[in-house]
C-alpha cells in the first residue's frame, strides 16, 4: 500500500479532485483488473478508450482515478487526478510505486527491426551460464531468474514492466536485458525506465502499418537513444546506414559493432556452416553454434554489450562459443532421410532475404530450397509481395500460405502476397490457404538433401484466427511430415 501522493511524486498534475492522502493498494489499467483499493489508469488507446470505463472502476472499488478527461459527473469520494500525458505519468507513477526498481538493476534495452529477441535472450543466457542471476523480457519470454512468466507482448505496459523489474530486484537478479519495441517508444511503456545501456541491430521495412512512413518508425526507434542519460552506454551497428542517426542526439557514451564497417567492436565470419559459424573477434578465433552472417551481426552486439558491462574479453569469447540458437530462429533438424528442416521467425523482407541467403550459403550442390511463408493479418500490407518475391528470387519452390489471419480473410492477404510474383515464378509457385497443407505439402515434395523451411512465426505455438488462437506448432508439424 503507497499513500497516493508519494506515487504522484514528479507527475505533472493539471488538477486534483478528492484527497491524496489516501493507500493505493494496486495499479492497472485495464478496469477488469480493479478490485478495492486500486489506482485505474483511464488510457486512451487504438481501440478503446480507457476513460469510457472509469464508471465501471468505481464500482469495482478504485479508490483514485488517473485521467486525461475529468467525468462530467465524478463520484463522491474518489479522488481524480488529471494530467496532460497519461502515459508519461502512468510512467512515472508506476517507478513510484513499485520504489524504482530499475534503479536497482543494470537494465539494458534491445532496440531494432530484427535481432532484438536473439540478443536479448543470448546475453540472458550468457550470465546466466556464468552464474549471475538475471531477468529477461522479450517476445518469446519474460525471466526471472528460472523463473518464466509468460509474455503477451514485445514490451510490458509499463506498470507490469516495472512490476517484473521489482520481482526481479526482490530475487537479486543483477542484470536484466530486454526487447524494446517500437510500439512501446511511441506509447511510452518504457517510461521512467532507468537504462545502464541501449542497443542498435538494424532498421529495415516493418510496422508502416502502425508508423505509416519509414521516417516516422526511424524517429520513433531514435527517441530510446535521445532519452538515455550520462552514465548510459549507446551501442549500434556501424553496418547499418540507419546506426549513426540513432546516436546523434544521445547523450550516453557512443559505442559501435560491425562485420563490414569501422567500429569499436570488430568481428570477421572465417567459415559459415550448418553446424555454426567461425569467427574473428577482436583478433581471436572463436567458433560459435549459431549460423548464418546475421547472427553473426547479433553475436557482436553480444560480445560488445558485455565488454562494455565489464566483461573480459577471453571470458567473453568462451561464454559465446557455448551458446545455442534461440527457439524459432533459424531453428534447424535434419531429418532421418538427410531432409533439412528449418522454422524461423522471419516475418519481415529483410529477414527472410537473411535466411535465404545463408540457406545459398550453406548448400553444397543440386538440393532444392522449398519455402513455406505467410504475412500476418491487420499488419503492414505494402511487405506482402515483397516477401513473396524474395521466397521466389532465393527458392527453387515456393508455397504461399496462411499465417496469423488475425480479422483478414486469408484469401485477400494471399493475393497481395502473389502480386510480388513474377511470371516466370508462377511456375515453381503453390498457393495453399491451409498452413498445416502447405508445411505437410512441402515435406511431401522434398527429397535427399533438400532443405524445406517454413518462415514467419516461428517459436509461436498458435495460429491467430478471428481473434482465436489455435494450438499450430510450425516444427512440430514439419518434424511429424518430414518423418
């Protein structure tokens, strides 16, 4: 319980109705959640509008309403807080009441297109190996020490943020490494986070669904760099044309990674193999079980990041030589009859071109490359025939298939997908709407030594349909087909 004006402590407050001298036992907003004693944060969100539901926190016990719009008939006895932002307060309030937890961990944040999972992940898993108790928040986990809590989103709303970080805190984990999103920037759900340091891996075409212009997303995924303070360290990726723009307004300490570039932190790929990769690093050998040059992109960022916490370098180099691939990227078997199975998350143009291309890398002669994708429902439209052109241009068969649907008929986010096929891919090209068909399809069509990979979900153990998620396991039913 927290007296509600030690939790309001540097809110920029427009105006209170009611006293502050009064405990608040929970925060949240979403007023399904409220029960006596709680703070409801009335947000206005994409779909609905938080203020529409005060009423209804009242009656469930919300002894103190946090608004942006005061009710034309508020209730006797609670008191309601206005303020300009509610997001930025709802930041502030949230570290307020759960004493800052942040403070109390090195908190670093993962920021861009594609690699934040598997960054995030592998430096959790490297101090983890080393025997430093840390916390994880990404999109396929949050961690707590061992301890998994499932995770519905990239980034927490930030009161659950920060009550992750005081679990956290309350079990001595040290270190915490996190995704940051750039929906959670641009709604502020890392508000008030104190980070020890930011990382950059790339910017390519995603979200133009949500940012509507690539401008817009660059801006967006810039404002975590802008806000970090002295004491913080800026790390990016000198490879990416986009990685210097983040720095240009920081105030952290600048740091740069890269394969091809100038850059602090330097690494070469030396062999490229289904089994890992071998690599420079910092003038020494080191072979790591991951593959392909993108990883090996995210295994400097690795590297780098935990120089920069104080690592040394040997004990670095060892620590990534004993880690494995994230589930669901690049996630690769070999079946009994020598057919290489792949699933990866890949669900942007730039990603799956990444897989592809290590996919060439690694072939040794006339198998064929069959790939299974799919774009999601009620997300950017404008990557859909991309996608399908780089399945074309890297594929010697394509099967164009559902993914998550979400509200979209399938059928519509097919067509999209096969205007990015040329006439002369329509021959190698197979439309089939049902995804457990066209993983089952393309198993059936692979032969000795052929690779067949199926992209865009992942480590998702579901298929979102009408608002429904369906057990769908992309590896376990490739494995079952391939057997």
């Amino acid at each position: 319980m927290k007296l509600l004006s030690d939790i309001l402590y540097k809110c920029e407050l427009l105006s209170i109705t009611g006293s502050t001298d009064i405990r608040v036992s929970d925060l949240t907003l979403d007023s399904r959640k409220v029960t006596a004693g709680s703070l409801f944060v009335a947000l206005k969100g994409l779909s609905s509008d938080g203020h529409d539901f005060i009423a209804s926190a009242t009656e469930k016990g919300a002894v103190a309403i946090l608004c942006t719009i005061m009710p034309d008939n508020p209730s006797p006895g609670i008191t309601y807080v206005k303020v300009a932002d509610a997001q930025v307060a709802m930041g502030r309030v949230a570290a307020n009441f759960y004493d800052h937890p942040s403070d109390k961990l090195t908190v670093i944040g993962v920021t861009g297109t594609n690699g934040k999972t598997t960054i995030a992940t592998l430096l959790y898993n490297l101090y983890s190996n080393s025997g430093i108790k840390c916390g994880l928040v990404s999109t396929i986990s949050n961690k707590i020490g061992e301890d998994e809590v499932p995770a519905a989103y990239t980034t927490p709303d930030v009161i659950a943020l920060n009550g992750l970080f005081a679990k956290m805190a309350d079990q001595n984990c040290r270190y915490c490494f996190m995704e940051v999103s750039s929906h959670a920037l641009h709604q502020k759900r890392v508000e008030g986070v104190n980070f020890a340091g930011g990382i950059f891996t790339n910017l390519t075409h995603d979200h133009l669904d949500y940012h509507k212009t690539f401008k817009e997303y660059l801006t967006t995924k810039k404002t975590f760099f802008d806000t970090l303070g002295k004491k913080a360290f800026a790390l990016t990726n000198s490879d990416d044309k986009n990685g210097q723009v983040m720095l240009q307004n920081t105030s952290a300490r600048k740091y740069s990674y890269g394969l091809k570039s100038m850059a602090d932190y330097r690494g070469k790929v030396v062999e490229n193999l289904l089994s890992g990769l071998v690599m420079h690093i910092d003038g020494k050998e080191v072979y790591c079980r991951l593959v392909g040059e993108f990883n090996a992109s995210n295994l400097m960022a690795i590297y780098s990041c935990s120089r920069l916490l104080g690592m040394e370098s040997d004990e670095s180099l060892t620590a990534l030589s004993q880690l494995g691939p994230v589930e669901g990227r690049f996630d690769y078997f070999i079946s009994e009859n020598n057919i290489t199975g792949i699933v990866d998350y890949a669900h942007t143009p730039d990603a799956l071109e990444n897989v592809l291309k290590t996919i060439q890398n690694l072939r040794k002669g006339s198998e064929k490359v069959i790939t299974v994708i799919g774009c999601g429902g009620n997300r950017d439209t404008e990557k859909r025939p991309a996608m399908a052109s780089i399945a074309a241009n890297y594929s010697d068969m394509v099967i164009l298939t559902s993914d998550n649907p979400r509200f979209e008929e399938p059928g519509d986010i097919l067509n999209d997908m096969r205007k990015g096929i040329e006439l002369l891919a329509e021959k190698k090209t197979l439309v089939i709407e049902n995804r457990k068909e066209a993983i089952k399809t393309a198993a059936a069509l692979a032969v000795n030594g052929d690779i067949v990979l199926v992209a865009g979900k992942g480590h998702e153990k579901y298929q979102e349909i009408k608002g429904v998620k369906h057990p769908f396991d992309d590896k376990l039913i490739l494995k079952e087909a391939l057997a």
